[in-house]
C-alpha cells in the first residue's frame, strides 16, 4: 500500500469554475473574489474579507495597519511556519517568542502575560494543527495592555473553543489557502476582519497603496486613481479565487471525513507503546494530525515511515532553533523548553478526506511498529 502525504479535494465544479473564470474577461482581483469574500465571511462570521496571495501577506498587512514598526515588540510561538516570525521582522519590529503549553504545543497564555513590556504593540498567536489557543485568556491580557490581537489561522477555519471561533475575538484573522491546506487554491490567503476601516486600509496596502483596484479602475466611466500609501502587492486574482467557491459549500462535509479519520487514528494509537497523541481543547479544524514519538528515534521513524510508503513530515522543528532565527534573535534551544522538545518529538501523518479507512488502518499499523521502543 501506499499513503501519499496529501491528496488535494478539488473537484469537477471546482476546475469547471477555473475554466469558466479563464474564459471571462477578468483574470485578476474581480467578481470572482468579491463573490468569494462574500462567502467567506458569512463562513467565518467576521463581516469583512479581503483575498490576498498568502496567510505571510495578511499577517505583514495586519501589522503593518495596526502601526507595528521599528521598536515595537510583538509576542508569539515559536512552535510554528517561520512567516508566523518572519513578517514581524520585515516590518523592523521585534518577534518575542514565547513557550507552548506542555500538553497542547499552544502559546501558553500565562507566557504571554509575563512577556509584556512597554514596547508590546500585538500577540500573533498560532492556532495550531487547527486548534485553538486560549482565546479568551489572550484577549483578556490585550485587552488589559491595550495591545492588538491578531490570530495565525493558516490551519484553522473551522474550530471553535468556549464559544469562540477563529478570529472572533480579534483585531484581525488571517488565513492560508496553500496547497496542503483544507480550503485550497494552490497559494492564496485572506485577512477577515470586524472593522471596515481596516478592511479597506488591507485591500490599499495590498494593491501598492492603490485607492482604486483594477476592478474598481476599469468598470464604467474612467476615473483617475490616487496612490494613498506606500503598499505591497498581495491581491488574490480571480483564477485562484474561483477553486474555492464553491469547495466553500462543501468544508463542512470534508472536515466530517477528516473528523471520522482523526477518530479511527486516536483509537488505533491509544495505549501504543512510545506514541503520545497531544490534548486538542474543544473543536480543532482538523488541519494537520501529529503525534510525539521518541526523539533520539523520530528521524529515523519518519525514515522506515518512508520506507513503507507511508508519508510523513514535521510540523514544526521550533523556529528558534532555526539557523537564522536563532542568530537574529539569540535564542539557545532550552530557551523555550516545550517547544524546543516538542519540535524533536513532533511527526505528521496523512490526514485528508480522500483517505480511505484501509489506508488509515495501514498507517496506524506501521506507525506502530516502527514507534514501538526497541
Ligand atoms: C502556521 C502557519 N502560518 C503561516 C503560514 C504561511 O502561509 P502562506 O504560505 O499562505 O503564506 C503557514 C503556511 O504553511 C503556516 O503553516
């Protein structure tokens, strides 16, 4: 047998709306994203949406509007994709990293208090794998600093924790659309958000400071546009946006699939010898299903996992132990202890709708095996 990593879900409807939207007149930011951020925010419940070309885009656009800049400090994971750091740095701005909760690999939200200082503009925790960090804890610690609260959701659309889903309780909500991820358009991301003003700002920002897009340049009577700020380039266009109208309708039905096949994993690893599935509080979105396994051994675990065809990778080895990070930044690995252990241990196992229960009793099987102490 043989377990691919990922399998994408796009269907029939999905490519016909591709060929459709290449057949139409307009290619880039247009009808097909206005209809997609319409949809996307009657999903999420957060009133405005605006398509970008990256999860990396929204959060440095996120920043950058709520005025992060040189000086500033923002606290976050180190258990996370690099961008989650990177686009702190981009905007001269100080990533304070923070330790993860034993048990869930979460921003642990008594670290993030104890991180404040005067310089603290933001928190930019992870919602990790697809589940929720203590939302309300870290809005409570913004709240009282008077800082901005900006939530990492590239794994998380579909979560909800103690009442609260992703980007509830945010300043703004930022979101992957990536090739692995569970709504996908190859590369894409959105920022959603409650405040039209910053709405409005981001899709600036995101078109070279731009107070027109070519949408709003090009229909009915030419008007001039004026460049109001110094922006980047991170519109979505409408050939990507249109992969995921309609598989919007069914991310419901696909995290069903992936909620049956996280089940049939918890049941099959539980009690193994030399495996330890992490806690997930409440609803997790179901991105990414990982386990700790021996860290002198995980390597080569995910080695025989290869060798099995079974496919495997790490999410993630803590970004501050990273080669540039950990010279930018000065962090010694037991500097973040939770994390910097939980990145040795951490292994990924396929996890997508189109697995079937056979190819899922496979994987437990072999995991088992090859994680078993020797
Ligand atoms: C946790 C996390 N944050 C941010 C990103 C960046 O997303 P994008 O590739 O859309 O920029 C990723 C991408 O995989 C991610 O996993």
């Amino acid at each position: 047998m043989n377990v691919e990593f990922y399998r994408h879900n796009l269907d029939e409807a999905d490519i016909e709306r591709v060929c459709a939207t290449l057949r139409s007149v307009f290619l880039t930011s247009g009808p097909v994203c206005a209809e997609f951020e319409k949809k996307f925010s009657a999903y999420t419940g957060l009133p405005y949406t605006v398509a970008l070309s990256s999860c990396s885009g929204a959060m440095h656009l996120a920043l950058m509007a709520l005025g992060v800049g040189p000086g500033d400090e923002v606290i976050t994971t180190p258990m996370t994709f690099i961008a989650t750091s990177t686009v702190i740095l981009h905007l001269g701005a100080k990533p304070v990293l923070v330790d993860v909760e034993p048990d869930t690999a979460l921003i642990d939200p008594a670290e993030v208090a104890a991180a404040v200082t005067p310089k603290t503009k933001a928190i930019l925790p992870v919602n990790l794998y697809g589940a929720m960090c203590d939302m309300r804890a870290l809005r409570e610690i913004a709240d009282k600093h008077k800082l901005f609260l900006i939530e990492d959701n590239a794994h998380c659309i579909e979560a909800e924790r103690d009442g609260v889903r992703p980007g509830m309780l945010a300043d703004a909500s930022c979101y992957s659309f990536y090739a692995t991820k569970n709504l996908t358009c190859g590369e894409g991301g959105a920022l959603a958000c409650h405040d039209e003003a910053l709405a409005i700002r981001i899709r600036q920002l995101a078109n070279h400071g731009m107070s027109k897009n070519a949408a709003g340049r090009y229909h009915g009577k030419y008007e001039h546009w004026d460049m109001v700020a110094e922006g980047w380039k991170y519109n979505l266009d409408d050939v990507h946006a249109a992969m995921m109208v309609h598989q919007l309708d069914r991310l419901d039905d696909l995290w069903e699939r992936k909620n049956e096949i996280v089940n049939r994993y918890d049941a099959g690893f539980a009690d193994a010898p030399g495996i330890t599935r992490h806690k997930v509080p409440g609803k997790s979105a179901h991105h990414l299903y990982t386990l700790w396994v021996d860290p002198a051994r995980r390597d080569e675990i995910l080695h025989d996992l290869r060798d099995r065809h079974v496919g495997a990778a790490v999410n993630y080895r803590a970004i501050h132990t990273l080669t540039y990070l950990r010279e930018t930044l000065g962090h010694a690995p037991e500097d973040f202890p939770e994390a910097y252990r939980i990145g040795l241990s951490t292994i990924t196992l396929p996890l997508y709708p189109k697995l079937a229960d056979e190819q899922v009793d496979y994987v437990i099987e072999q995991v088992k095996e090859v994680a078993a102490p020797k």
